[in-house]
C-alpha cells in the first residue's frame, strides 16, 4: 500500500512516536511525508520515505495530486484543530479529494491506529483492486 504521513507542527512528536510502534508494519509499505515531517519520521525510525515539499510550501498539494491520480491509498494527517494554519485552504482541499477518491483518512492517532491493525489484517485489500481497475484504465 502507499501511505502518506502528515503531521502539522504540533503533532510532530505523535507522528514519530506513532511510526516508532508502528514501524514493523509500516516497513512493508511504500510511504510518503511532507518535508518536516518526513525526515523527523527517518530520522527516529530508519524507514525510507519518499519526501515531498512542507505543507505550506506544497507538500500538501503534492500529496493532493497523488490522491486525484489515485497513487495513494492511505492518508495519516495527524492534524492540529485548535491552531490556526496559514495552510488550511490546502488541508481542506487534500480532506476533500480523500473523500472524492474514497481514500481513507486519518486524522488523529486512534483513527490512525485503527486503519493501520486494519492494513495489517488486510481489511485495506480492497483498495489493491481499485489500483488494478485505475491501472487497466491507464
């Protein structure tokens, strides 16, 4: 699966330590970050990680476009609700495209936690036979 990992500034340190515990299952998928957060997870996990540009700079719509080009069947955006983001027009938008592309979303660790016991246990397969329809069709 190809998973995407986003974490706004002060929900950095649940990211890392959520791809800490997680990181045996992780290793077996594809992952993506915005720039930040990408390299923190690297650096306290080893895991590779293909980085995109910070949120604010466009990681965020880098991320977006992978999800139109249905390149992405996961999102982790461990998101911060109570600090304005001079971003939010971007996160809004990445939200949206999760919803019009039926990619599922996390966006605090216990939904995060759910979909990656879900992933481990296969319940996400499904999403490999949406990837084979999109790949048919390119």
């Amino acid at each position: 699966m190809k998973i995407a990992l986003i974490a706004h500034d002060k929900k950095k340190n649940d990211m890392i330590n959520f791809t800490v515990a997680y990181a045996p299952i992780l290793k077996d998928h594809t992952l993506f970050a915005t720039g930040t957060t990408g390299f923190k997870i690297n650096e306290a996990t080893g895991l590779d990680i293909k980085r995109f540009k910070s949120g604010p700079l466009g990681g965020d719509q880098q991320i977006g476009a992978m999800i139109a080009e249905n390149d992405l069947d996961l999102v982790l955006f461990f998101r911060d609700p109570l600090t304005a983001q001079p971003h939010e027009p971007d996160v809004s938008a990445l939200m949206r495209l999760c919803d019009v592309y039926q990619i599922p979303l996390a966006t605090n660790v216990a939904s995060a936690e759910l979909f990656i016991r879900s992933l481990e246990r296969g319940d996400l397969d499904w999403r490999k036979i949406i990837d084979e329809r999109e790949s048919e069709k390119k």
